[in-house]
C-alpha cells in the first residue's frame, strides 16, 4: 500500500486521530502525528520534554492534557481512551510525571491539575 493512499485512510478529525494513535498497551508514542495535533512540531515537542521523562509517558501526557484541554466537550467519546493511558502511565516506573503534566501544560497553554487527569 503507498504511503499516499495510507494517508487518505487516516481520520481527518483531529479527536479520530489522537484516538488511532494511541498503541494497545494505551500509550502513545512521540512522533511528527502526535506533535502536530497538539500545533507543534517535533522538535518543540522534544524541547519541552522533562529530561528524566520517558519519551512514551511524555507523549501520553501530552495526549491526555490535549483531549482534557481542548475535547473536553466529546469527554464520553474519549473517557475509556484516557481511562487506558491513566492506568498505563501509573503502571511506569521511571516516574517524571508531574514534570510531564507542567511541562505540557507550559507547552499546550493550559492550566490542568494532574487529579483532573486522573493521575
């Protein structure tokens, strides 16, 4: 299959796409997708990043406080999706996220409080 026609396949709906990114183990992974949903790019992505934060947790939060920060409205469209990431990002170990959660916040100009997450 090409490359374009794969892109034709993708949701156009920034939620739709969030939600195909997400793996099964309920993380998300840091990429160029991820970055530009959020209206960043990779690199600011990246930047932003708490250096003893695990790329994947990074990027989770970042999912989690942009359907928090911006899709709260669709919250039963969505909530079993947070539901997965919560329950990945608490089964880490490496720890970093409540620098994840103000780093994000710094980066998507939000304001959200960690229990509003469900962390």
């Amino acid at each position: 299959m090409t490359e374009e026609l794969m892109e034709d396949q993708m949701p156009k709906d920034p939620l739709l796409q969030l939600i195909s990114m997400q793996k099964a183990s309920g993380s998300w992974d840091m990429g160029a997708e991820l970055a530009e949903l959020c209206g960043k790019t990779t690199e600011e992505a990246v930047k932003h990043k708490p250096a003893q934060a695990d790329r994947s947790v990074w990027a989770t939060v970042l999912a989690l406080l942009w359907l928090y920060g911006f899709k709260l409205d669709y919250k039963e469209e969505w909530q079993f999706v947070a539901m997965k990431a919560v329950s990945w990002i608490r089964a880490q170990t490496g720890g970093g996220v409540s620098q994840c959660v103000q780093a994000g916040n710094t980066l998507l100009g939000l304001q959200l409080q960690e229990g509003t997450l469900g962390l």
